[in-house]
C-alpha cells in the first residue's frame, strides 16, 4: 500500500467567488463550492489549492467532499486555509512539473478539480521545489517525507501500523472522528518509539495527568514501571478517549500490538489481539496450526478461569451477550499508511468462537493443510458490527471481572507485544450510567 497518498484539489474561483470565498473565511473559517463530481477516498487527505481569476494560487486548506448540489455536482468544503505570503504561478508550475504529469495537471489547470495520487505527489514535490516557504503545510505529502519513510525497517513500519489500527478501532468504538490520525508526522530520521511519538503534542499527556486519571484503571501499576506514551482525543459531541501505548521492547522487535479497551460507562473491557494473514497465490490465509496462537490463547484461557469465578451480574446495565472479553483479528499484513485514516477490513472472531472454528472440517485441504481464509471462516463480526457491539458494552467483561485483569494486561506487556489500552471515560454527570458495586467483600 502506498504510504503517501494523498489528493489534490485545484480550485478556481471567478472574481465574485473569490471575493466570497475571503469574506466567508474571515468569519466562519470555512467556504463550499459547487464543483463537478469527483472521486476521492474520504479516508485519505484532500489538499485544496484555492486559485484566483489571475490563475494564481492564494490559499493552501484541507478538503472535504459532501453533498450533492447539483445534477454531477458536489459540494467541496475547504477548512483551515491559510493564506500564502506570495501568490504562486499555475503557469510556473506546469513549466516545472514532471513532463509524464503535465497533461494531468495542464487539465485541472483549465477546468480545476481533483489530481490522481500520484500526479498530485509530482504537483506538491513542484511547489515545495519553488516555493520552500510552504514545507511546513506541505512537506508531509512530499516524496522527501515518503523516502523517510521507507527508511524504517518492515517491522517497524508493521509495528507503527498494527499500533495506528488499535488507536482507529479504538476511537472508532467511542465514536471520534480518525481525521486526527491522518496529522501523523515523522519529524526527523529518529525513529520513533511508538506511533504516538508523530501525534500533535498537544494531545500528548503527561505522566503526572495520568496517574491520576488512571489511579483506578487495572493494569496500571504494570504499566507505568514500562515505557509507555499517552494521548487524549475528544470526539464532538463531548466524548474523551484516553490512549496509553506501552512496550518493553524497542519498535523493530516487537511481535505485534494488543488493543485492550474500557468503557468506562459500563466497567467493562474488550482485548483484541491482531493476526496478520498473508497472500497466497490470489487468497489471504492464516495458516494453522500455529504456535504462537497456541500459546497466547493458552494465556487467554487461564484468565478466562479466574474469571468465572466472579460473581453474577445483577444490575441491569451489567448484561453482556458474553462475558468472555477476548477477540481475535485476522486481516492482511498491516502496512504502514499514516495519511489513510480507513480501518483494515479484517474478521473479528470471538475466543469461544474460534474454539469450534479452528476445527471445522472447512478449513483443511486436499492433501491435509490447514488454513484460515474469508470463505471458509463461514460468520464472522465485521468492522461495523464490532464496533457496534462494543461501543454499548453488549460484550466485554463485567464490573467484576474488570477488577482482576492486572495479570491479563500484565501477560501482554511481558508478552514481546505492545499494549494499547483505550479507555473511554465516564459520561458527563448527567448522562452517567449507573451501575452498583455490590462485590463481595474478602
């Protein structure tokens, strides 16, 4: 997967528009035009450059696609513009750009709208090659950014990924837009430590915040003797969601990433743990048996005794269609794609589940091979249906289970895995569910 994608989109305004356009800006922070349909992953960024009746271009913001407004029309929404110190030249541009380009861009030139991937990668390399001043909007879309990238070794990059997909399920289950995610940066040849290092630092925690905030969170006391990072995000309708990424290990040796989600409305947890599938001839299978499964299902299994022995749920808000908190994902071999904010499509499969299926007469060959594959899986929870579950807490532990998980989140960290632990905190007080603590006293 291309781990630069990005769209661009040239937009031109007659003089009335422009006018319009600079007023609307001025007081709103952002401006709509009808433009012709076009196509554009909304997971992907959308780079709009505004060009005035002088063919020149004045304003550098993000894009959005919304609504139909018109027979082939859309409405393009340009947010977060910022104006240019000096105008850049169309005509400069196209001098300059890349001859294999130049038609493409030479079109959008006269008509505006949308480059492809690739020529919009040349359009940006063009305009931070004459125009320096804007690498700080820019430069993260440019082929620099992208080698810098590629300097990262593959399990570093499938480290960063499987740690991306954790904290997008994460906010996608507490319902905050991912937008965020695609602000990633790379900020120097230094390679990270975790995929929280290329976040905003003003969504980065402190150690002091978290303590306490965290003080009653199980697991902490093992978390906080680790290396770990932390970030905060907020969904629009008042949502928060606390994310802490911890490892003992180095970026390039770990094995993989556990996501381990609280709603802490409900007091319960959901663990997912990710296995990447891979390609063979023109299927992705995961081929059995396999040890390491084996071994960590092992350590599923052993909490999953302990935590039966709690008591029964008797409040209301306590009910889960199962109690049983671990999910297995198989999806293909994550890459590392910082401006794609799509969660990877994957089978979500449930521990008690995966106990009948790993079996099932379905998944051996001819000659006596075992694998897994999306056709012979037979049911299985998609992204939706996952996330649907879990967001309103109808799996997941009990208020009572989720008071011994220390030696679950304790086994993942000693595990050569990161942890993700996402905790989406209690509603405002007015909203709160309510749920009494009648456990048992020792």
């Amino acid at each position: 997967m291309d781990t630069n994608k990005v769209g661009c989109f040239i937009v031109k305004l007659s003089s009335d528009r422009y006018e319009l356009f600079k007023d609307e800006f001025e007081w709103r922070g952002e401006f709509s035009e009808p433009v012709s349909d076009f196509k554009h992953s909304r997971n992907l960024p959308l780079i709009c450059f505004v060009v005035n009746d002088k063919e020149q271009i004045t304003h550098i913001g993000k894009g959005k696609k919304g609504q139909t407004a018109g027979t082939n029309l859309k409405r393009l929404k340009i947010l977060e513009a910022e104006k240019l110190s000096e105008p850049f030249s169309l005509e400069k541009i196209l001098k300059n750009i890349p001859r294999t380009v130049q038609r493409h861009v030479s079109n959008r030139i006269n008509d505006g709208g949308v480059l492809p991937p690739k020529t919009s990668e040349s359009f940006i390399d063009t305009i931070l090659e004459l125009y320096p001043k804007t690498e700080k909007l820019l430069a993260r879309f440019g082929k620099s950014y992208h080698l810098r990238l590629e300097r990262l070794s593959d399990n570093e990059r499938f480290s960063l990924a499987t740690q991306k997909e954790a904290i997008a399920t994460a906010m996608a289950i507490s319902n905050i837009d991912r937008e965020e995610l695609q602000k990633w940066v790379l900020t120097s040849d230094e390679k990270p430590e975790s995929f929280l290092d290329g976040l905003d630092e003003t969504r980065l925690r402190e150690d002091q915040m978290l303590a306490t905030d965290w003080s009653t969170v199980p697991g902490y006391k093992h978390i906080k003797n680790t290396k770990y990072g932390a970030a905060i995000f907020r969904g629009s309708s008042g949502e928060k969601l606390t994310v802490v990424l911890a490892n003992r290990l180095p970026l390039e040796q770990l094995t993989g990433t556990d996501l381990i989600y609280y709603n802490e409305d409900f007091h319960a947890f959901v663990m997912v743990q990710y296995k990447a599938m891979e390609k063979e001839d023109k299927e992705t299978v995961f081929r059995l048996p396999n040890k390491q499964l084996n071994d960590e299902i092992s350590r599923m299994e052993a909490i999953i005794k302990e935590l039966k022995k709690c008591p029964q749920e008797t409040h209301h808000n306590g009910f889960r269609f199962n109690d049983n908190p671990f999910f297995l994902k198989f999806c293909p071999r994550l890459q590392f794609s910082p401006n794609d904010q799509e969660l990877i499509k994957g089978m979500y499969i449930h521990l008690d589940h995966w106990a009948l299926l790993k079996n099932a007469s379905e998944l051996y060959g001819p000659h006596g091979g075992k694998k897994l594959t999306y056709k012979n899986a037979g049911r299985y929870l998609n992204n939706t249906s996952f996330i649907t579950l879990v967001s309103q807490a109808w799996v997941g532990t009990t208020q009572f289970q989720s008071k011994i998980l220390d030696d679950a989140i304790n086994n993942t960290l000693e595990s050569g895995r990161a942890i993700t632990i996402a905790v989406k905190n209690a509603s405002a007080d007015g909203d709160k569910v309510k749920i009494e603590d009648n456990y048992p006293e020792d």
